[in-house]
C-alpha cells in the first residue's frame, strides 16, 4: 500500500508567506439548482457561488501575519493574497488547491484558558474575492462563462 494523503502532509502558503496553520477549511457554495415545470424536475440552472474558510494559527503564525499587517499599515488594510493548500506523498499522490484574492478577517483572537495543557490558536476566517475562484488540480472551479468578462476571470 502507497502512502495516502492526510492534513500532515499539506503545505499552505499565504500570499509569499509559508505558515504552519493547525487547521483550515476551505467550502465552496454553490446555488446551482434544479429546474422545475409544474413541479417535475426539467434541467438545471446555474446559480451563485462564493467561497470561504477557516485558519486556525498558533501564537507564531500570528506574529508572521501582523508583520504583514504592520506593512500594509492595520489587519483590515491587508490586502487580498491567494492561498494555496499542496500536498504530496512520494510519487502515489498529489493535490493543489488554489484559492485566489482572499480577503481575511480576524474571528477569534483569544479564547484562554488558565489550566494550559494546550496551544493558544487564533482563528482567522478569509472570503475568496477574485474572479479566478478556486482551482484544484490546475481546473477552475467556474466555467469561463461564469467569469466572461470579469478582470482576471
């Protein structure tokens, strides 16, 4: 049996920084829907779609985010950075998952607890912004009749 992919093995960079995030998510919503006459399903429409996750960071992790955010002058005038999620085990499997112009947003800064015994984490969620979406494994998530005419889509 070959090794399988599990969240050790995933790199995540954040714009040109590679930081260590104990957890994140990345979920994509998308309002694609079925379509009905007289109630009997006859087709589909194509919806919305948005993106978003979670990071959660370590104490580390933090100081190398407000760096960036003491460059750009506050957390909020961060401008947005791609994230990519890669992942590979040898020569048996391999995932990349791009998510582009995030837009972060602090959620929960402190959450302490006085009898320790665990890591402090920070959780950060993020909105993808870019018309460029998600891609994962170098395919687009949207058609590019759904970003016809959008900069950079």
């Amino acid at each position: 049996m070959s090794q399988r992919i599990s969240g050790k093995n995933i790199d995540i960079t954040i714009g040109d920084l590679s930081i260590h995030v104990e957890k994140a998510t990345l979920s994509i919503e998308d309002n694609t829907e079925v379509a009905q006459d007289n109630g009997v399903p006859n087709g589909w429409v194509s919806g919305d779609a948005k993106a978003e996750g979670d990071l959660e960071l370590d104490a580390l992790a933090i100081s190398l985010l407000s760096q960036a955010a003491k460059n750009a002058g506050s957390f909020r005038e961060l401008p947005e950075f791609d994230i990519l999620f890669y992942a590979k085990t040898g020569d048996s499997e391999e995932m990349k998952v791009e998510a582009f112009g995030c837009k972060v947003k602090l959620e929960s800064l402190l959450d302490i607890d006085r009898k320790g015994g665990e890591k402090h984490i920070s959780k950060l969620k993020y909105m993808v912004t870019s018309p460029d979406f998600v891609r994962i494994n170098g395919v687009p998530y949207l058609s590019t009749s759904d970003t016809d005419g959008l900069v950079g889509g």
